[in-house]
C-alpha cells in the first residue's frame, strides 16, 4: 500500500486503531489519502469479539472519512465522522 504518509508512523496508527477491521478499511485509507472522500452507509463490520454464541460480534456502521489537507497541499489525516452503529441480528 502506497501511501502519501508524512511517515510510517502515520500508517502505523491507523493500522492500530483498525486492527479488528483493517482488513475491510485498510484499502479505503487509501482512497482518502488520495484526496477523496469516502462513505459508507450501514457498513457491515465484524469485530473480533465473540457474541454469547462465540460468533463474530456483527455490527453496522454509518461513517465518512474526509481528507484534511495541510499547508502543503498534502493530505494530513482522515476526519472520521460516524453515526451510531446499528447492531442488527439474524432472526432464527
């Protein structure tokens, strides 16, 4: 992945605050350092943590990154704005 990073610190820190879903967000990061943003709507997210029933916990999110662009003309970082998550379970 190749991104336009002050650093690898900068990747470093989104890999850790991901982690559970890095897989799934991972390829959007680098979307947004593109310059672009990127949204999702009851986006499906599976966290590690086991249900009652030892399933991954399924969850629901609406959120949005938007590009902050520094002095530069770099993209410094991703605004994350999230609304609450809908938790939504099977029925049966």
């Amino acid at each position: 992945m190749s991104l336009p990073l002050q650093s690898s610190f900068d990747l470093l820190t989104y890999i850790i605050a991901w982690g559970e879903i890095w897989n799934a967000l991972g390829p959007l990061v680098t979307v947004g350092f593109e310059g672009n943003a990127v949204a999702k709507k009851d986006d499906l997210l599976f966290f590690d943590r086991l249900t009652e029933r030892k399933l991954p916990e399924e969850t629901y999110h609406t959120w949005e990154w938007v590009p902050v662009t520094q002095e530069d003309g770099m993209v410094g970082g991703l605004l994350n704005g999230e609304e609450d998550g809908i938790q939504r379970k099977k029925v049966g």
